[in-house]
C-alpha cells in the first residue's frame, strides 16, 4: 500500500490528467481490497455537503454552456475536486505508518532524481534561468508540491536521521526550482516551526543559515529583489486599462492579469457573481474572456469567477476546517495552502493535494496517539 501511494504521488506529479484515472482505479483498489469496505465509503456531512455544492454548481454552469468542447472541460473542472475527495477520504483510512513509508519513498525518489538535475530542468525563455522541475510540467508546481513535504520533515518525521536527510533534499530541491513565492512560504514555515524557544530557535538559526546560502548561490534573491524593484502601483493601473501583460517582473504581471480579469468579471450579472461562469472558464481552451493566455495564478479568484460566491464561501470553509485542526502543525499547514493560492495554482496540482492531504491525514493520527499518552 505505501509503496502504491506513492506511485500514485508519482504519476500525477509526472501526468496531471492521469488523475482522473488513477485516483478512480486507486479508491476500487482499495475499496475491493479492505476489510471493513462500509468505514471507507462512509462519507462524513461536511464532505457530503462540499461535494453536492461542487455537483450543483457544476449542473448550473452546464446549463449556461453550448459547445461541446465548453461541457466537456466543465465536466473535467467539477469531476477533479470530486476525485480529490475520493483521495482524500482514502488517505485519511490509511494507517499512519503506511503514509509515512509513502512520504519517505517519494523524498527517495526526489534523492535520487537530484543528481540529474540538470536533465530534469526549464530553461526560462526570459533571462534563460535553469530551474528545476523533477518530473513536474513546471517548476513552480513541483515548489510548491514540496511544502507539505517540508513541514513533514520540520515537524512530524520521527526518525532524526531521517528528517536531516528529508530536509536536506526538500530545501535543495526547493533551491533549484527557483519559485519565490513557494521559497518565501517555505521561510515562514520554518520560522513558525522554529519561534518556539531556545533550543528550536538553534535549529531554525541553522536551517535558516542553509536557506540563506541557497538564495545567495542559486539567484533566487535576485529575482525577488528584481520582483520588487519593478513593481509598480501606478504602472500596473495603466497596465489592466491597457491589457498590457509585458514588460514586468511575475510579480507585477499578476496583478496586471489579475486586475484585467476582476475588472471583466466585475461586469457580469449579478447571477453570475453569486453561482460564477463555470467549471472550466478559467481553463486553457475555454477562458471566459479573449485576453486571457494563461490560468489566473491566483486561486481565490479562479473560484470566485468559476463558481462565483458560493464557491468561495466553500473554499473559505475547506480553510476554516484546516484553522480548526487541534493539531500542533495547524499553522504550518494552513501557510502552506493560503499562501500558495494566492501566488499560484495549487487547486490544479493534485500531486500538491495529495501530499497535502497526507501531512494532515499524519498530523491528525500523531494528534490522536498524543492525546491517548495523556
């Protein structure tokens, strides 16, 4: 079974759309093959009410739509959150040494996979930067994919030697990919881990060292303070007025495309702001609007304008559970979501989802034999 997860991990990390086959086949899998088959699919209210607000609001926006091609990428964009549940529910099942066994066969992998580095990488058309991707299809995926695997290193690896060696090939890793934003997520992660006292502060003092020597030596500060320097408020307005994407670092350029789809979205009916424009709207092959050449990089706003309010309100409750956890890596975890959806697209990256919801599922099960000590 571990080693099966993290297979799955694997090929959704290499194949994306493998998703929508292997996670069906992984749950008949393990469906089939469990003891107690009516604790697997007993689906809990919370779960059961975010997937029928994902069928309804994917049965609306079918109703909106006449292409085929448009139906058929609403589909795709509803059936994904679904099969995320699927994952999800099957992780949570899984006995914890299980996941921690997959976790650490996927760090083996990235191990591994370090020294080819050079043949496993992006050269950026811009600047012709190298930035590592491992099997990923961008290096920003594959950056952020590594900060729930960093905070299972930081805080619940049992095994010292283990963590060391887990740390050290998520950070270098973390490095070469070159993403800032997954990079500065990953500095406050480590901060919130570390502020704890005087002894964690030791440690944080010396992987923060690492970390600093990292950005120095792979260029990652000088594109952050290339970032920086070019931002511009007063430019950026001319910029959505304009539909001007070029001429800025990513980070001004976010907020160009950003503002540009707000300022469409914004004069849509007001039906469309309460239910969205559909699965799919903000998907290459169908956008919403004829300026768009990419997904918007943000997740919030791809919600808000895919299923408008009530989307959001669910995405704000998916956050809320996470703020809820008792655990002690609750404020890691939820960093490594928040941050990252508003800089990125985690939403699409099921190899994120799926580490994701390990770290938790590991998080919870260390919470409850805690608490049974007590």
């Amino acid at each position: 079974m571990p080693l099966i997860l993290a297979l799955l991990v694997l090929a959704i990390s290499a194949i994306p759309a493998s998703v929508y086959l292997i996670v069906p086949a992984f749950f008949s899998f393990t469906a089939t093959t469990s003891k107690n088959k009516l604790k697997l699919l007993k689906i809990n209210h919370p779960t059961a009410a975010l997937a029928s607000i994902i069928i309804i609001t994917s049965l609306i926006s079918l109703i909106a739509l006449s292409t085929t091609q448009g139906i058929l990428l609403s589909l795709r964009g509803a059936a994904r959150p679904l099969l995320y549940i699927l994952l999800t529910i099957v992780i949570f099942k899984t006995p914890k040494h299980q996941l921690v066994q997959a976790i650490r066969f996927v760090t083996l992998s990235l191990m591994a996979a370090l020294p080819l580095q050079g043949h496993l990488s992006l050269i950026e058309g811009i600047g012709g930067i190298q930035r590592y991707q491992f099997i990923f299809e961008h290096p920003n995926h594959f950056a952020y994919f590594l900060l729930p695997v960093l905070i299972y290193f930081l805080a619940l690896e049992e095994n010292h030697r283990m963590k060391i060696l887990g740390l050290l090939v998520t950070l270098v890793s973390l490095a070469l990919a070159k993403s800032s934003g997954a990079f500065i997520t990953a500095m406050i992660i480590i901060a919130l881990h570390y502020l704890k006292g005087t002894k964690a502060l030791i440690y944080g003092i010396l992987i923060g060292s690492i970390c600093a020597a990292a950005i120095f030596t792979t260029g990652i500060l000088d594109k952050i303070l290339d970032q920086a320097t070019s931002f511009d408020p007063t430019a950026i307005n001319s910029k959505i007025s304009d539909q001007n994407f070029g001429g800025s670092g990513s980070l001004s350029w976010r907020f160009v495309y950003w503002g540009s789809i707000w300022k469409s979205f914004s004069l849509e009916p007001w039906y469309t702001f309460l239910f969205g424009l559909g699965y799919g709207s903000m998907t290459y092959g169908s956008y919403a609007y004829d300026f768009m050449y990419t997904d918007p990089h943000n997740d919030y706003l791809k919600v808000l304008a895919e299923n408008g309010c009530i989307g959001l309100v669910a995405l704000g409750y998916i956050i809320y559970k996470i703020f809820n956890l008792k655990t002690k890596e609750r404020w890691l975890i939820l960093t490594a979501t928040t941050l990252p959806m508003f800089f990125g697209n985690i939403l699409v990256n099921p190899a994120f989802i799926s580490a994701l919801g390990i770290v938790i599922a590991i998080s919870l099960k260390t919470y409850d034999e805690r608490r049974s000590l007590c």
